[in-house]
C-alpha cells in the first residue's frame, strides 16, 4: 500500500494513507532516516509489517475498497490513486435524464448508466463528486501520460480490436474503464442514436470529457459545448475534508473540519505550534486521533519561537543609574539590567538588542546582522506597532520589571517619543511634497500622451494596393532581432497591430515553408514555444508544453519581446468587450483587405488581423500540414484548458451563414498559430 510519513516525533514516525488512517511506527525499526512527506510503501507478512522507501520506478500497490450509495443502497468498488480515491466502476444512480445502453437495464449493470453534463454534475452520491479537469490532469500523469494512459486505465477485459477480437488491456492502476459507448442527439433532441460499445469510453468532467479508444493507447481530453446534450459515463471521485484550527485556550486546540465536525486536542501532542486559523491534517487509529500541521511546516523548537514576520521592537538605553541601566522599547515597556552582567560599557541613547531565555534576559549591544544569517535568540516584543509607543515610562515598585537602585515614581524619559513627535511634526510637509511630485507626474504623463497620441492615417497595403484606415499608436523594436512593429491602442490595452515575426530555434514556422509569409503573416508557434516552455526570456511559462501539467504565472512573456506577453484567456475576452462584443468584433478586428470572398472587415480598431493559416499534425504516423484556411486565422493565449489543449482566439467568416465570428476554441498544443503580444 503506497503511503506516506506525517510525522516524527519523539522517535516515532506516523505513516498515513488517503482514507486518514494511520499507525506509528518506532524509527529504530527502519532501515533509512524517516523524514515528513515521504513516500513509503507497506508490506505484511502475518502481523509484522515491514516498510520500505518508495524508490523512482517501483510499482504502486492498487489499493481498493467500496462505498455504499445510500440513495439506492449500490455498492461500488473504489480505488486509490494518486492523491485522490475514485469509483472503480461507471455509476449506476438513475436520475431524470440517464439511459442504459440500448435502454436495456442488463447493459447498466455491467457498464453504468449513460448521463447528460447537466444530470452529470449533480449525479455522484453525497461525499462524492463529478472529476475537475486538475483531478482527471492528476489521472492521466499517475500511469504516465496521454499518449499511454488509455492502455493503463482500460479494463483486461471487454475491449474489442479492429478487426472484433477481444483485446487485452493493463488496467495497471485498477481504474478499470469499460467501453461503456454513448448515445448522440442530433438536430431533434428526442431522436437518440447509440454506439460505440465494446469500442469507446467517453467520461464527463466538470468543463468537458475523455475519449478513451479501442484503437489507440492515448487519451483525449475534450472541451465541447455542442456534447453538453450527449450522453457519456460519469465516474465520481471522493470529497476531500479539510480541518482548521478554529481556538486554542488553555492549552488545548479545537479542530473543526468542513463537514461540521469539532473536536479537541491537547498541545502538548503536537509537534508544531498551534494557532487559530491553522490548516491541519487528521488521521485515526481507533480512536487515537493525530493532527499534524498541513503542507508539512516545520515543527516547533520551543514555546518562544517568533515568526519572522511579526514586528520586533526596537531598545535603547534610556538611563544609567546607580549601576543599573533601564532599557526601554518603542512599544513602551521598561526594564533594567545591572551593568555587571553586560559584557559593553552602556550609555544613554544606545541602541541595544534584547532577547530571552526562558526568565533570563540577556541585552547585547545593537550590531547589525547579516540579511543571510538567522538571528537564533527570541526579541523580546509585544509584537505591537510602534504607534503604541508611551511618551515616558514611570517606574515604580508596582512594575513587573526588577527595579533596583532607582527611586520611586522617578519619571524616565524615552528618547522613542520625541523621536515620534519629531516625525509627526513633518508629516504634513511629507505628504504636502508627495503631492506635487504625483502632480508632476501626471503631467509629464499627459504630455507624453500628446506627443505620441493616436493617429489616424491612411495607409497602402504594398500587397495588394488597397488604402485603409488604420488607428496607430506608435512603433515598438524588439531588440532581440531589430525588427520594428506597429502598435495600437484598444480601451486600456495596447496590442502589437501585426504578428509576431520573431524567428525562433525550432517550433516555429513560415506558412508553406515561405519568408514572404512570414514578412506578410507573421510566423507560426506552437503553443510550448508561444509559452517560451524552455525559460529562454522567462521563467512564467516554463514547463507548459504539450501533455505537461504547468501552472503559468501571468503574465506570461512567451516568445514576445521584452515589455510584452502573450494575452491570457481574460485579455482575449477584454478585447472582446472593448470592441463592442463577440457577435461584432469578427469584422471590426480583421484587416480590410487580404481576405477571400467577402471576409475583409471594416478594421475599426486598427487590430489588422490577416488570415494567417495555421500548421497541424495530422494522420497516424502524425504528417506536418499547413492548413490555409483564407476566412480564418487564429491566436494562442497563455491560458491552459487541458493536458494537450490550450484556449485560441478565433476570427473567421462563415460563408454560409455569411457572418464574422469571433470566439475562443482550445485547440491542441502542437497546432501552430499566430502570435499578437499586448503591453505590459
């Protein structure tokens, strides 16, 4: 069973698995060093246990189980991979619009029911719920990749070949997909067709689908509306709970999780530092309760500790008297120290460092400490902000502080506070010179405008003659290759007005293998060079190829020039909005001139977009194809949609409804498209 370390304390270390069991286990019991988050494996042997390191490459144990749906009492097998648990079988819960296969209940039985998206969503048992595209990511990365994963995940059974044979798959992590088929609804939606059993497996997620194929060892991952009224298999995957530290009193902690359920522990279990709003982790062992600290923090080193981020107070030695020097803080407390036990001769007006041990409090004179070093002693703070700080401190045989050798109700002055006074005397003349500096700016920044604003100017297409409008907000030179574009300004955005024409080692192209398209179009990217996937100019895309799960950090620069991006999904739908909407920015983006038939637009907006075609792989072996659609062309965005999909901008004219369009697709990663950068 493939399982992992929460905890080592007290030479015990506490190995969990997903279902939040747990058991410890003596660390003079294992033959390596135990460490937080480490991944084991477990092996029995009657009653004794032995646990061993999980080493690259050794094969995970499948680890099953069942759940019951206590809306019609079905049992289903589960299994655990990864981090997540799943239904071991396609579900079988009849809601309003399921369907069995050929609408004969004997097929449910074996593969499940059959749902719409709609019914989908909502169609897993309580505590269960329909895959999120990052938990179906997590899937197919658990047996390899898209290219693999379908062989892993199918059944060892039920699938047919080609030619009607029986064929064999792995089933290696116990999903155990079955070609369950689908059924299809056409223009009518009361006229249903069924197919593919023995042949497909098609599984609903929350924003689209997988393919799963009798014919290919790959999975395909789909985005597609216009499926929404088809009817696939859905398999559910168990709700995770989450604990938060809502209290901690008296030296105990309350535990609430997000189903409802509190209950308490004493701190002294813990090997961290509890506090409220803490994410914990909770494991059983009968009714032996152990909470550990999420995402692993280290554990607590003593019941000073500080954290980094809180405020420290500043010291200063605010007298010397009768051999005794009183130190106070910018947050208004007053101690004293006999001279003797300071190792520097102090004076009034020092600055000096505090912290403590337990009850001893050692001063050290104030030296400046590296910015790589940790400073291991605990400051003594109230962790208050300085605006507490007291005009002066009286001292008196009430005070906690061990007042030796000063007279009662001796008034002490604290330098912090004329300091603080000092400070809020200028604060008007602070406030009254920012002022001005953001008026000077605001209209250096006017100024500016007016020197490069945005003009109209007729313009000549030197391909084909034709004069236009163009709106033109100046130029832009990449300085990687010299070349100059021209740039424009939309609502608040300023895009490049031609493509990216920026060559690169491999990944990109000139359409049909030509320069002259490239001086014309722009060149061609696939998405992981469009997304700089090699950290070539920056780290924010790096890793987004084709089939990888990446987290793009936006904005991401890409393949564009220093000072721009590659627009997010989000930047594509401004655009949109700022040019009055999806239904007309077809035609006011799309350039006058250059399109077949009657594509060209009106060009409102100076955006200029010119049907650059596109380069695919195609066919198995895969081919290389230029694809010269001239009603169409198409741009990639930095935002991601599946393991081997990334979302587009489209413009195309439909010439059979005679329309302009405009929309965002998800095409595959590998497709080459057009590049247009927008301004930081």
């Amino acid at each position: 069973m493939s399982q992992r370390v929460i905890r080592v304390f007290n030479d015990v270390a506490s190995i969990a698995s997903s279902d939040e069991t747990f058991f410890n286990v003596p660390v003079k019991e294992l033959d390596f060093a135990p460490q937080k988050g480490d991944i084991v494996q477990c092996f029995k042997n009657g009653e004794q246990i032995i646990i061993v390191k999980q080493a690259e490459g050794f094969p995970p144990q499948i680890v099953k189980g069942s759940m019951t749906d206590t809306r019609d009492g079905k049992v289903y097998e589960t299994v655990e991979i990864g981090s997540h648990i799943w239904l071991a079988e396609n579900l079988n819960y009849k809601t309003t619009d399921s369907l069995c296969y050929d609408n004969d209940e004997e097929n449910a039985k074996k593969y499940g029911r059959l749902y719409k998206f709609s019914d989908a969503k909502n169609a897993c048992p309580p505590g269960w719920h329909i895959p999120s595209s990052n938990e179906i990511e997590s899937l197919v990365h658990a047996v390899g990749d898209m290219s693999i994963a379908g062989k892993s995940l199918k059944s060892v059974s039920s699938w047919q070949s080609e030619e009607g044979q029986s064929k064999k798959c792995l089933d290696s992590v116990g999903f155990s997909a079955l070609p369950a088929g689908f059924c299809v609804t056409e223009d009518d939606p009361e006229e249903k067709s069924f197919g593919g059993i023995g042949e497909v497996s098609n599984i609903w997620f929350d924003s689209g689908y997988i393919c799963l194929y009798h014919h290919s060892d790959c999975v395909d991952i789909e985005f597609d509306d216009e499926c929404a009224n088809d009817f696939y298999s859905v398999r559910c995957v168990k709700d995770e709970t989450y604990y938060k530290i809502i209290r901690v009193v008296n030296g105990v902690a309350s535990v609430a999780s997000n189903s409802g359920d509190i209950f308490n522990i004493s701190v002294n279990e813990l090997d961290f530092e509890p506090k409220t709003g803490d994410e914990v982790l909770c494991f059983k062992n009968g009714e032996q309760i152990l909470v550990v600290a999420k995402n692993f923090v280290p554990a607590k080193t003593g019941a000073n500790d500080q954290s980094q981020d809180n405020p420290k107070d500043a010291f200063k030695i605010i007298r010397v008297l009768n051999g005794v020097a009183s130190v106070a803080s910018s947050s208004g407390d007053v101690l004293n120290v006999p001279v003797d036990e300071l190792d520097f001769e102090p004076k009034v007006g020092e600055n000096v460092q505090c912290f403590r041990n337990g009850e001893d409090v050692i001063v050290l004179k104030d030296v400046a400490t590296p910015c790589n070093q940790k400073q291991t002693p605990n400051p003594i703070s109230k962790n208050e902000s300085p605006s507490n700080l007291q005009a002066s401190a009286e001292i008196s045989t009430d005070s906690k502080t061990n007042l030796q050798g000063i007279e009662k109700n001796t008034p002490i002055e604290n330098p912090f506070a004329e300091e603080l006074a000092e400070k809020k005397s200028k604060l008007p003349w602070i406030i009254g010179i920012i002022i001005l500096l953001l008026g000077i700016l605001f209209i250096c920044i006017q100024l500016n405008k007016d020197n490069s604003s945005v003009s109209k100017e007729a313009m000549t297409d030197s391909h084909d003659g034709a004069t236009y409008k163009a709106i033109v907000k100046g130029t832009m030179t990449d300085s990687r290759d010299g070349k100059t574009y021209k740039t424009v300004k939309i609502g608040s955005q300023i895009w490049m007005a031609e493509n990216l024409n920026f060559k690169t080692k491999k990944g990109s192209w000139c359409y049909d293998d030509n320069e002259s398209n490239c001086a014309r179009y722009g060149r061609l990217y696939t998405w992981a060079v469009a997304m700089d996937s090699t950290g070539n100019w920056s780290t924010n895309g790096k890793g987004c190829g084709n089939g990888s799960i990446c987290n793009p950090k936006t904005p991401v620069r890409g393949v564009c020039p220093e000072g721009w991006h590659l627009p997010s999904k989000t930047e594509w739908e401004i655009l949109f909005t700022t040019v009055g909407g999806k239904s007309t920015a077809g035609s006011k983006l799309k350039s006058m001139s250059g399109w077949d038939d009657h594509g060209n637009g009106t060009d409102d907006f100076g955006f200029s977009a010119l049907p650059a075609g596109a380069r695919s792989k195609i066919g198995i072996p895969l081919d290389c194809s230029f694809l010269g659609d001239p009603n169409a062309t198409h741009f990639w965005s930095s935002t991601k949609a599946g393991l081997y999909s990334a979302y587009a901008m489209w413009l195309r004219y439909n010439e059979y409804t005679n329309e302009d369009v405009a929309y965002l697709d998800t095409p595959d990663r590998c497709i080459s498209y057009s590049v247009r950068c927008i301004q930081n």
